[in-house]
C-alpha cells in the first residue's frame, strides 16, 4: 500500500483507538463513585475538543450522492455535526414535510447504537441538515441518553 493513500486509514485508526481508549475509561468512570463529577466533566470537555479537531481534518466527507458531512463542532458537551444535502430540485419545506420524520427515527437509532458511550458519558449529540446549495437549516436532531432509553421502551 502506497504511503500517502494509507495516512488516512492510519489516522481513522488512531481516531478508532482513541475513542475505544474512551470508551473504556468511561466505563471503568461509572463503575467508580470516587471520581469528582467536576474532574468527569472536564475530562469529557477535553475529549469532546480531540474527537472535533480530529475529525474535522477529514472534512467535508461524502455521504452518498445527496449528502456530505461538511462540518463539526463542539458547545459545551454536545457534538454537532452538519451535513449539508443537496435538494436538486426539491424546495426546502418540502424536504421538511417529507422527510423529517423519518431521518429523525433513522438518525436517532443511528446514534443510539453508534455513540452509546458518548450519550453514557453525558456526551450529547446534535445532527443538523442544512441545503447545501442555500445553507438553510433544514432540520436538528439533538440526541440524549434519554432519547435513546425511550427509544427501547
């Protein structure tokens, strides 16, 4: 494999390792009480900065052929990641009518089972879908632990 063309799968890697490395800790975190809340907190703020620099160095990426991850950022301990969608001809309150629901169900399963540790780690979660050729907001999905426990009920 060529040098230049295995950078990228090595920095996916290192991402890979780093929020395993993540995951564990938090983990071995809830199974402690010992551990100050306010140090957690800074902990995961810190962490929620890494995972924004790292990944923001891959972007804008290519979903699929309507829609790209364009950008990622962090308030506090929340994740937003915007994906811009290209609408062709559709208007964007007809994306909106028809389509929010069911991205919203799909996204939110989505990230329930793919963030499970952030959402443990009270690391919040925010989807926005924005028209890539307008940058209108189209729709948010802000996704919490409890979003995802009712979910399974």
């Amino acid at each position: 494999m060529h040098l230049l063309t295995a950078i990228p799968k090595i920095k996916n890697i290192l991402l890979i390792l780093s929020l395993s490395q993540f995951a564990y800790c938090a983990d071995i975190l809830q199974n402690t009480n010992d551990f100050p809340q306010k140090e957690l907190q800074s902990q995961n703020r810190d962490f929620v900065k890494l995972v924004v620099d790292e990944i923001s160095k891959s972007l804008p990426q290519t979903i699929d052929k309507y829609t790209s991850f364009v950008k990622i950022e962090n308030k506090d301990l929340t994740l937003f990641y915007t994906f811009a969608i290209n609408t062709g001809t559709k208007s964007d309150e007809s994306i909106k009518n028809e389509d929010k629901t069911r991205m919203q169900e799909a996204v939110t399963r989505g990230v329930c089972k793919s963030s499970k540790k952030f959402l443990e780690a009270q690391i919040n979660i925010s989807y926005v879908y924005i028209n890539a050729q307008t940058k209108a907001k189209l729709f948010q999905f802000d996704i919490t632990q409890k979003n995802c426990l009712e979910l399974l009920n």
